[in-house]
C-alpha cells in the first residue's frame, strides 16, 4: 500500500448535538456563508463513497459527555492524474449512534437526537458536504493539508475548513482512505437550539455546549 500522509492544520462535515466545551481537543471550524461548489474536468475518474464511511460526533454538557458515530449513505469523489477535483457526501441521519451507552439509555438518546428537538431526521432525513474552493488543476493528493466545503442541514448551509490527517491509496484495491484530525463547528449555526444558551436563557447547569467535536474516515473506489 502507498501511503501519503500530511500534517494537521485546523479543522468536516457536521454538527450533531450535544456539543463540546473547553475541554475538546479539536481546533474550531470557523463557518462562513456558503459558496460555489467544485466542479469535476472532463475526463475525472468518479469514486463512489463507501457507506461505510463514517463521522464521529463528541458533544458535551456540565453533567458530561456522549460520542457515537454517523454513517454515509452515498457520495463521490473525483480524481485525475493524482489530484481531486470535486467530491460530495449525503450523511444518513437516521444512521446515528450513540457509543458511550448500551440498550435502552442508547436508544433513548438516539430517539432524542433524531427528534424535532435536535436533527428532526423525518423531515430532514439528509445532510450533505460538498467540496468547493479547488483549484481548475485539482489539489495533489500527496499534499492535501486542508479541504473546504459547504455543509448543509436542516436546509441551513454554511462553508468551513476541515483538517486533512491522511490520504492512503491502496493500489491493489484501488481505495482511497481519507481521515480528518478532530475539529469543531458551532450547531447553533445550523439551528440546532435545543440547550443552547444562544437562544434559550435560565438554563443553569441544564445547558449543552454549542461546540461538536468531529473527525471522519471517508473510503472511496
């Protein structure tokens, strides 16, 4: 197996509540208003995104912490000569887990997650991240150190940086792995208020911090 590797800068993809606090260990994602998205050359080689491709989500309140992971449903990358040009993944929301508990306790929070109170997944069953600020060229996947993109959920979409740890190329499967350091966004930018004391005041100790920590691993062939 090739394997290129390459230094963390900063901070993907998605809030899913519960949010984390001063002690995080991910670098924040600062989210901006959203713009063009990358367009593939003529010619590209289109990946499909395996589904099992995940997020993992940390988010944290006074009383502690829950974690769990969050599943691609499809996506795509394409790649040329050795460089990316344009990608995208839909996230199946419904596909939430919750880690940090067992049996009914797991199953409670992931009835709440997916609830109007926080991703409103029978409404919203999909969030999307697209790729956008590449070059005409396409980045070299040997020195990818960062990747932009607009994130979209519940019909809110915002662009933000994500840190590149690594990309391997398994050359006798033809797979792309693509891992991301741990990062941060703010939920609270995409709507999701439930605890949050950007909209709600008299919260106590009550409160769930607005900050996510995130990290991903994408395969692609």
């Amino acid at each position: 197996m090739r394997k290129l590797f390459f230094p963390a800068l900063g901070t993907l993809m998605f809030s899913l509540a519960l949010g984390s606090c001063g002690n995080n260990s991910g670098n924040a994602s600062t989210a901006t208003d959203s713009v063009a998205v990358a367009t593939a050359a003529e010619g590209a080689t289109t990946l499909s995104i395996d589904s099992t491709s995940y997020l993992n989500w940390k988010g944290y309140k006074p009383a502690g912490e829950h974690f769990g992971k969050i599943f691609a449903q499809e996506g795509s990358i394409s790649v040329q000569n050795g460089r990316l040009l344009a990608g995208s993944v839909l996230i199946k929301m419904a596909s939430i887990k919750v880690e940090d508990l067992e049996g009914e306790m797991a199953q409670k929070l992931k009835g709440h997650l997916e609830s109007e109170d926080f991703f409103e997944v029978s409404k919203y069953p999909t969030a999307k991240f697209e790729l956008t600020d590449i070059p005409q060229e396409g980045l070299d996947l040997s020195n990818i150190k960062e990747l932009k993109g607009n994130l979209t959920l519940k019909d809110v979409t915002k662009n933000l940086s994500i840190p590149v740890a690594s990309v391997t190329h398994d050359e006798a499967t033809g797979v792309y792995t693509i891992k991301s350091d741990k990062f941060v966004i703010d939920r609270s930018q995409w709507n999701v208020k439930y605890g949050s004391k950007s909209f709600f005041t008299g919260l106590g100790d009550k409160f769930i911090e607005n900050n996510i920590e995130l990290s991903f691993e994408l395969q692609a062939k």
